[in-house]
C-alpha cells in the first residue's frame, strides 16, 4: 500500500511560546517516536571563518539554524530546505532529545498542541548564543 504524504507527519511550524515560530504537535507523539520520519539527513558543513564573510543576512541563516561542529556549520544542502526539525527551539526541560543520529525522538508522550523543544546544550559543543528560557515541563 502506497504511504500517504501525511503518513509520520507529527508536527508543524507555528507560534511558539518560546520564540517567534517554533513546532507544535498535530497529534499524539508517543514517547521514543522518531518526530521527522522522512526529513533529509544530508548536511552541507560551512567553516565559521567562511560564515564571518558572508554578508550579515546571509550569515544570520547559518548562526540561527546551523548544528555546530567544532569549526563548522552543519546546514541543509539549500537553506531553502529548512524543514520542520530545523525550527524546534530551546528548553531547560525538553520533550524531544537528538540522538546520536542527529535525529529527534520524542522523550515522553506529547500532546496535541504542544510545543516541540530540545535541550540545545546536549547537541552544541559551546555556550549558548542566549540565555535559556524555556518553560517548565507540564506535570
């Protein structure tokens, strides 16, 4: 049987109560979901020397939306392939964790209209750009 294009899709862009656009839960994500089934894991890597060159614009794509590696900048092959995974933001108490793959699971059950965040810190080698602020998980 042929996979419907809605088929895996857990989540989409909306308004955060983190920051600006984050992703919220269409439906019941249950805990150890893989989140973004289907999402390319192709990375282009940038060096930060490279990225300081590019006008400010240009380089603010690769400051907010690139996974750090040591000097280097893992973004899509386009950065107008963003999808969905790419707009997760930051919190103290997350409910999706990246594994090693670099691919996000759901670390509890998550609720229809929930905010979908990751702790930044376990995937980023450096201080964070900002202060966390994230919001308390529900109990």
């Amino acid at each position: 049987m042929k996979r419907a294009p809605h088929d895996g899709v857990y989540a989409r862009i909306g308004l955060s109560d983190v920051h600006g656009v984050g992703v919220r839960a269409i439906r019941i994500i249950p805990a150890g979901t893989l989140v973004f089934q289907g999402e390319s894991e192709r990375l282009a890597w940038v060096s930060r020397a490279q990225v300081r060159r590019m006008p400010k614009a240009v380089r603010a794509l690769y400051e907010d939306f690139g996974m750090v590696s040591g000097d280097q900048l893992g973004v899509p092959p386009s950065l107008n392939m963003l999808s969905v995974g790419w707009y997760v933001n930051h919190s103290d108490a997350p409910n999706v964790e990246a594994g090693d793959d670099g691919r996000f699971r759901a670390l509890r059950r998550i609720r229809v209209g929930e905010e979908l965040t990751a702790d930044y810190r376990t995937f980023v080698d450096e201080p964070l750009p900002f202060k966390p602020k994230g919001k308390r998980r529900p109990r």
